[in-house]
C-alpha cells in the first residue's frame, strides 16, 4: 500500500497537507482502484498523520473525515447438498471437502486440526489452534477470535473422521497434505482445488465458483435452512455475537420472510378455529366487525 502512497505524499511536510487534497487524491484513486484498495491506502496516509497528531507536529488529521467509497459485498456462493458431494467426488481429498461443508471450520482451523481434538464418542473436534500463512510459511496460533469452542460434525461424516485419525498419534495432522505437513488451500491456478471446481463445473453447467472459504458459507447457508438456532450456528462458526451471524449471512433469511407470514397466518387460523369451537360460532366470526 505505502506505494501509493509515497508518490503522492512522500515529499510534503505533514503540515502543508490540506483535507481538500486529499479528498481528491482519494477521489481519483477511486476511478482505478478497488474500494478495499483506497480504504487501506487512505487508512496508510492517515495513520501516518496520525501519529504527527500525536507528536503535536499538527493539530489536526487532514485525513480524517474524507469519504472513501463503499465496499459492495459480492454474492456469496452456497454450495447444495448435491454439489457438495460433486465437488468432493472431484477432488484429491474428498474427506476434507465433505468435514468443511458440514462443519463451518476456517481453512485454518480444519488443516491445524491434530487427532487429539477429536472426540469421535461426543462427534466433537475442539478448536484450538488455527494455522495460517505468514510470509509464505504456516504458522500455528490461536483462532480468529482467540477462544477454543466445540464443533459438532454429523453422523454420516464418522468414516472420514475414523479413517483421518487412523494410525495417527494424537498430536498428528487430522488432514495433512499427501507429501506431509500442512495442506495448502490449493485454489490458485493449478491447485487441487481449483482443479476439483473446474471438474465439478464441467458436469455442471451451472456449479458455482467457489473457495474453500466458501465451504464455511456453505455450512452456514444448509443449517440455517434445516433450521437451526441461530444462537447454536454462531457458536458453530466461532463468531462473536449471534447478531454477527444474523448480519454476515443476512441474504440466507430472506426467503424465511414468507415463511413467517405462512406460519402467523396459520397460527391465527388455528385460534380462530379453536375460539370458534369454544363459543359454539364459527370459527370466522372473529374476522366480522
């Protein structure tokens, strides 16, 4: 990002920039960059002043207070049940494929899984750590939001859990690479994940394109339909709050929407029938003024 930034402010003393400039600085970035782009471009500029701000070397952040333009959320891809499997008949790890649809993990969480947080009696993995990529090496820490929760993975998935734990000390990858070592996601161009999707897609005019992240909106998007609570599927996933979950994945109750009017429509013809059964009048007096 500093790239960005330097050509345009590198320069200047802090003192002489004016809000005005930039406001149009970040007004023409906007004609070529993307919104995530300008906002962590601008966010640089402005943390740097910032810090002048602190120093007293200006009064005020002429960054501060500029517009950046709005971030337009993509359509998320859910995955059906039928192309669940697909994609996982397609693929060189299927076990893995089918454990992401059904549990909601990070790609970090399900690949730094180690067989002693499995609990194959409860139908439990516990999440503990997370492995991510730094600096090109995979690196072991906490999860996202640094507390461990409880995951629950459905019956139908104890032969691949059974069959990953195998043979294994309890401190072994749950889900290792098949040379050893972490699994990288493999969704660049000729990644084994790219490679499943393109096959997947090939018997499937319209199969989506998806990112192994797109998985955990998959599991999201087949809970809240065989309905779930709310509460119990922002724990699932890990997330702070369950109006986190109801915000992140707002789209998937869209089509409740009717099923809720169905639902208070019946309720009240229930009790009108019931009413009118009490009384000995029929059941749609109550609707006469």
């Amino acid at each position: 990002m500093v790239p960005h930034v330097k050509p345009q402010w590198g320069t200047r003393a802090v003192g002489s920039i004016r809000h005005t400039e930039v406001a149009t600085w970040v007004a023409e970035l906007s004609k070529e960059k993307s919104a995530t782009t300008v906002k962590r471009v601008h966010g640089v500029l402005a943390a740097i002043l910032d810090s002048a701000v602190r120093d007293r070397r200006i009064p005020s952040n002429p960054a501060r207070d500029v517009r950046t333009p709005r971030k337009v959320r993509k359509p998320r891809a859910y995955l059906t049940l039928e192309q669940v499997e697909r994609l996982a008949e397609a693929s060189k790890y299927p076990g893995l494929i089918r454990f992401l649809a059904f549990t909601g993990l990070r790609w970090g969480e399900a690949t730094g899984l180690t067989v002693k947080r499995v609990d194959t009696a409860r139908r439990r993995v516990e999440i503990v750590e997370n492995a991510v990529m730094v600096g090109g090496q995979v690196k072991v820490g906490t999860p996202k939001t640094h507390h461990r929760r409880s995951v629950p993975y459905p019956d139908f998935l104890d032969d691949t859990v059974a069959a990953a734990c195998a043979g294994k000390d309890r401190d072994a990858l749950l889900f290792p690479s098949e040379l050893g070592g972490f699994l990288r996601p493999g969704n660049g161009k000729g990644g084994w994940f790219r490679g499943a999707v393109k096959r997947a897609q090939a018997s499937e005019a319209h199969f989506p394109h998806v990112t192994p992240h797109d998985l955990r909106h998959t599991t999201a998007s087949l809970a809240i339909s065989s309905g779930a609570n709310v509460k119990a599927v922002q724990r699932m996933l890990g997330h702070a709050s369950a109006a986190m979950t109801l915000d992140v994945y707002a789209d998937l109750f869209d089509d409740d929407l009717d099923t809720v009017a169905e639902a208070l429509s019946k309720m009240r013809a229930e009790h009108l029938i019931r009413q009118g059964s009490d009384n000995g009048s029929p059941a749609n007096r109550g609707d006469q003024v």
